[in-house]
C-alpha cells in the first residue's frame, strides 16, 4: 500500500518530551493543513514530487478526484514533457493541475507552437517557469506578441527572446519594455540595434524605466555611438545588479594583470562582454598568453576578443602551429595574435597550414595535437 499521511494517522502516538512538542507542533500543523491525503498521495505517485514536496503544494492544490488532473498530465505528456519536466511544472504550479486542460492550457501552447517554438524547447521553458500558463491568452500573451512583433518583425527572433526568459510575454509591455524601446529611438539607436538587444538580451530592456534611463546616460557618456552596435552591447554588460557585480569583479581580475583603469576601459570600448567573462576563463587566458606566450599583458588591452575563444580549441591548437612557423622562419616573429586567432579555422588552415605542407609537412598533425612541436622543429 502506498505511504500516505493516512497511514501516519493510523500509528499510536508516541511518547514525547517537552522539549520535541515544537517539532510535533510543526509536523502536525503540515499535515493538518492538508485536507486529506489523495492530493499528497497523486502528487507523489502520478506528478513524481518528493512526499516533503507533495506536502508542501498541497497547501496550494486540493484535488477531489483524478479526472481533471489525469487530463492536464496527459496532455503535457502527449505534448513532449519529460517526467522530470511535469514533476518540476507541478512543484512550481500545483494549481495548474484544475486547469482545463483543453479549453485554458492547449491553446496556449498551441500558440506558441505557431509561433515556431519546437515542443522541446517550450517544455523545457515552461518546466523552467510555468507561470505562463496562467496567464491570458487574449489579454496578456497575444498583445505582447503582436508587440514585439511590431519591434522584432520575426517570429524566430521572439523564440529567441522567449528561450532567454519568458518575462517579454508575463510583463506589461507598455509599463517597461515600450518606454525602453522608446527611450533608446529617441536617442538615435538603430530599428537593428533595439532588434539585436531585445532578441539577444531581452532582460536589459525590461528592466524599470528608471533604471533603464540612467544605465543608457551612463554607456551615452562613457562616449559609446547609439548608431553602433557596440553601445546596445555596452547597455547589457552594465544592465542589472548581477552584471554589474561581474563588471566590478573583471575590473579586479584585469588589474592583477597590470591593467590600469584606461586599460579596462579601453578594453571595454572595445568589446563590452569582456566584463562579462569569469574569472577562471579570464585567469586562464591571461596566463597563456602571458605566461606562456611572452605577451605583454596590456597586447590583450588592445584587442580584447582574444579572451573570448576557447583555449582548448582554438587558442592552443593555433599558437602551436604559429611557434613551428615561427622557428622555421616562415612568418615574422611580431605576427600579431589577432591575426592568427581571429580568422575562421578554413581561412586559418589555408593562410598557415596548407600554404606551407610542403615545407613543414607534419604540420596539420601538430594543429591536430597529434605530433609535438619540437618533432618539427
């Protein structure tokens, strides 16, 4: 038999000292505040919910019997919901569960299907937040749609923006997002540029009016272009407390390298998600190139995408086969690193692999790290 709070009740009380009374007090008070125990027991063996889980939104949901919560489940598992997905949507939105399955949740997700979201992304979304689902589909969904719309002109852009956080369809587009969207025309950013910012980094341009002003005065007089690309990206990378903490903790990172603050914030100018990097990928960079490379720190100052690639695929297997050129005499020794490791891996192959096979004809082993550098040396 299923364990259930019924099975508990049937237990003899046991003897308890005063000093337990306050635990027996809070245990009782849980499971007293759950009218019976069929709800616990259905989210626990049809939802997958722990039984302290089951408990706990039971206070939010009170089943009578399974017919309509058989039918919600049904239809999430019919639309491609994983049992994880159901049992995370659950936890999070127990009442969802005395929702119509058919007349209130299909023909919101049926619209976002339209729309173009595959069904795994939009259960991996909803399990994520799955307030959505509460919300109108002819008062809330459909007028931010037709909204950002109006600003994106695709669908698959909306998707984009969706997948980054489903605040572009539970917010009031006119109390944040319009004003926002508003304030940066007015300042001359381009149609393409409020595009790019609200596909990419939607949260930036939800944030309070307020808000969003003095982070747009403050990229504005750091001397960024609105007519650029650059200063959507600049407004992102200082946009909310989170970012601006990892802003402030690049700032101290850089400057363990000998970067003065002109430095960072040329860097900055530059390619503002430099300031958006982690420490550990910054560290590990930076040692390479220093390090190991013999660069002076502030080279990176100057071309600050360097930062970016991954070292493991594309920095490492380059320098490789740069140091073989290198030694052979068959590119100068001031080869600059953008140079090398900006190019796409064809055009890198062609400028400094395949044009010298005959010279050094290993050397597309050494890229691959199948032969050692001195072996062609």
């Amino acid at each position: 038999m299923p364990f259930s709070i019924r099975s508990l009740r049937r237990l003899p009380t046991p003897a308890v000292s005063l000093q337990s009374e306050p635990l027996l007090k809070v245990l009782t008070s849980k499971i007293s505040t759950n009218r019976d125990s069929f709800t616990v027991d259905y989210l626990v063996h049809s939802c997958g919910l722990s039984f302290e889980a089951a408990i706990s939104s039971s206070q939010k949901v009170h089943l009578e019997s399974p017919k309509r919560a058989d039918t919600v489940l049904a239809l999430l598992k019919d639309r491609g919901f994983t049992k994880t997905q159901i049992s995370s949507l659950v936890k999070k939105r127990p009442s969802l569960l005395l929702a119509h399955a058919h007349n209130t949740l299909l023909p919101k997700l049926e619209f976002f299907y339209s729309i173009g979201v595959s069904s795994s992304d939009l259960a991996r979304t909803l399990s994520s937040d799955p307030t959505l689902l509460t919300r109108s589909i002819e008062n809330q969904i459909v007028p931010s749609y037709n909204f950002l719309k109006s600003i994106l002109l695709s669908n698959e852009k909306i998707v984009s923006a969706l997948k980054r956080t489903t605040w572009i369809f539970l917010e009031d587009y006119s109390k944040n997002l319009m004003p926002n969207v508003e304030r940066l025309r007015e300042i001359g950013v381009t149609h393409s540029c409020i595009s790019l910012l609200l596909t990419n980094f939607p949260e930036a341009v939800l944030q309070r009016h307020g808000e969003f002003n003095k982070v747009v005065k403050e990229v504005k007089e750091m001397g960024f272009d609105p007519k650029k690309s650059i200063f959507v990206m600049a407004v992102h990378a200082i946009s909310g407390k989170s970012n601006k903490a990892i802003w402030n903790k690049c700032f101290e990172v850089y400057k363990r390298w000998d970067w003065s603050k002109d430095d960072i914030f040329a860097a900055f100018k530059k390619h503002p998600h430099c300031m958006m990097l982690s420490e550990k990928k910054i560290m590990l960079a930076m040692d390479f190139f220093v390090n190991k490379m013999g660069l002076p720190s502030k080279v990176i100052a100057q071309c600050p995408v360097l930062l970016f690639f991954s070292l493991e695929k594309r920095i490492v297997p380059r320098c490789r086969v740069i140091r073989v050129l290198m030694n052979k005499g068959l590119v100068k020794k001031d080869v600059s690193l953008a140079t090398v490791l900006v190019p796409t891996e064809k055009c890198f192959l062609d400028r400094f692999v395949i044009k010298y096979e005959e010279e050094v004809p290993l050397l597309l082993r050494v890229y691959e790290g199948k032969i050692d550098v001195q072996f062609c040396n």
